[in-house]
C-alpha cells in the first residue's frame, strides 16, 4: 500500500498486544489540512483507490530498498532496473488488490509501457546519490516513541544513515518537488521524524533529506534541538484538538486546493455533499495508525 505521496504505508507485523492509539506523520498532517479529511481516512475507513502513479511509488519504493540487500559493489542503474518486475509480480503477490482498476490483468498491453515508466525515477535516484558508497543503519524503520506529555509518536522512514556528523534520515518521493505551500507539509513531516529519533534516541538527526525522483530536488532540513521541543507541543495541542474533535463529532472540512484531488469531494459538505453518520471513536482516544 502507499501514502498519499507515493511513501509506502508499511503494514506492521500482527501482534496479540493491542498497539497504543499514536500520531502519525500522514494522519497527523490530514487532521491539520483538513479535520474532515482525517475522519474519512481514519474513522470512517473510507476507500481510496490508489492511482498509478501512486502505485509506481510503491514500486519504487520496492525497489530502492531492495537495492541495499546487493553488496555495494553491485548497486548499480542496471541492477535497480532489474529488480522492477520481480519486485511488481512480488507486489502482485502479496497485495493483489494493487491490480484492481489499474490493469486488466498481467497481459495488459498497457503493464509494460506503466513498468518501464519507473526507470526514469529510477535513474534520476542515481543522478542524487551514489549507493555504492552507503551502508544504512536501519530500511523501512519503524519509529514509535513517546513524549512526555504520553502522546505515542508512530511513523516509518524509508533509510536511516550514520555518520561521523550524526543520523541521516532519507526519504523518496517519487513525485516532484512541492511549491512553498505544500513545501510546510514536507517540512511538518521531516520535524516529525526528528522529533520521533530525538525521543527514540536522545539525539538530534544531523540532517533530513527529501529526495523528490521526479525533478531531480532536494530538500534537507537540519533541526534544532530546541525548535523540535516547541514542535512537540504543537503535537500534543494538535493530538488535544483531535480528542476534541472526536469527543463531539466536529470534524470540519476545510476547502482548498487540494479538494480537486480529494477522493472523498462528493461526501464534503463544503462542496454540498453529506459525509456518512459519524460512528465515533473505537474507543475513547483515535485510532492508531501508522504511516
């Protein structure tokens, strides 16, 4: 499965201990865009389609993690470009839903022409780093902590790097760099991640790196220990505003550009639609969700 930016949404082991109700980056950043948007997606478990392009991210994705299983010496254009079929058949596999409404199937004259368009992503990837010359700590990460106020943090990175400097979180993106608005939301979950390793590991990251694959961009973003503490508080008033929230049901719709890419429109009040009753928390906190 995949985020709404072509991130993959991991999907964590089953455990017979219940998980505690927890922030997510994606969840967190729906609820401050739009507290509707949040209730569809969290509460009311709305389906969403995933489009192709956000399916190739998937892929990708895939495919860059994989990368980092081949010894350094052979992490090369030509092995990632290798990887991409299995890795969809594997995909395929074990979430076979990804084929609903994409393809007719795995003769689809169309697959082929989808498969190969993850190359120049692929390629541009190269063009940003050298994988021959990393060995990361940790890939699809998954971060859970704690803050002091017991707001649980919950959230996976795509690669954790160490240096001489400190960590390195790196991130894909396989679409292009966002314009300044949408650049906030980038930067909210780029604080979020260090704050998470801050809490995790008593350290401030030396850098968060966004690699967008579409464009070739860049975005690094180098926090403060104390600009992360202020950034918690945001966390635990937001978490606040969502206990609120789901208290009395008001889950208020904010309109906006990205409504035209909303799936859940036609259900938004704010552009004459009724969302469904609301159902209420499953219990007396949100649902936790990682993304």
């Amino acid at each position: 499965m995949t985020d709404g930016d072509g991130s993959p949404a991991t999907i964590a082991e089953a455990s017979s201990e219940p998980r505690r109700p927890a922030l997510s980056p994606s969840r967190a950043g729906d609820f401050k865009a739009c507290p509707l948007l949040y209730r569809f997606r969290a509460i009311d478990r709305l389906p969403e389609r995933p489009g192709r392009a956000q399916v190739r991210g998937t892929l990708v994705h895939a495919v860059l993690e994989r990368l980092f299983d081949l010894p350094a010496a052979q992490r090369s254009p030509e092995a990632a470009a290798a990887l991409v079929a299995p890795l969809w058949q594997e995909l395929t596999e074990t979430v076979p839903e990804l084929l609903d409404g994409l393809f007719t199937g795995a003769d689809d004259p169309e697959l082929a022409e989808w498969l190969a368009s993850a190359a120049p992503l692929l390629d541009t990837y190269f063009r940003l780093e050298d994988p021959r010359e990393i060995e990361p700590v940790a890939r699809e990460l998954l971060l859970e902590t704690e803050l002091e106020s017991g707001v649980v943090l919950r959230g996976y990175v795509d690669r954790l790097d160490e240096d001489p400097a400190g960590l390195r979180v790196i991130d894909y993106k396989t679409g292009p760099a966002p314009g300044p608005m949408h650049e906030l939301r980038a930067l909210f979950q780029l604080k979020f991640y260090a704050l998470a390793l801050l809490q995790d590991r008593g350290a401030v990251p030396a850098e968060l790196r966004l690699y967008y694959l579409a464009d070739g961009e860049t975005l690094s973003y180098r926090p403060e220990e104390a600009e992360l503490r202020r950034f918690g508080r945001i966390l635990d008033a937001l978490w606040s505003a969502m206990l609120e929230a789901g208290r009395t049901g008001d889950f208020r719709p904010n309109p906006g550009r990205m409504c035209d890419y909303c799936d859940h429109r036609a259900l938004c009040p704010a552009w004459g639609g009724t969302p469904p009753p609301y159902p209420g928390w499953p219990g007396t906190e949100p649902p936790a969700l990682a993304s």
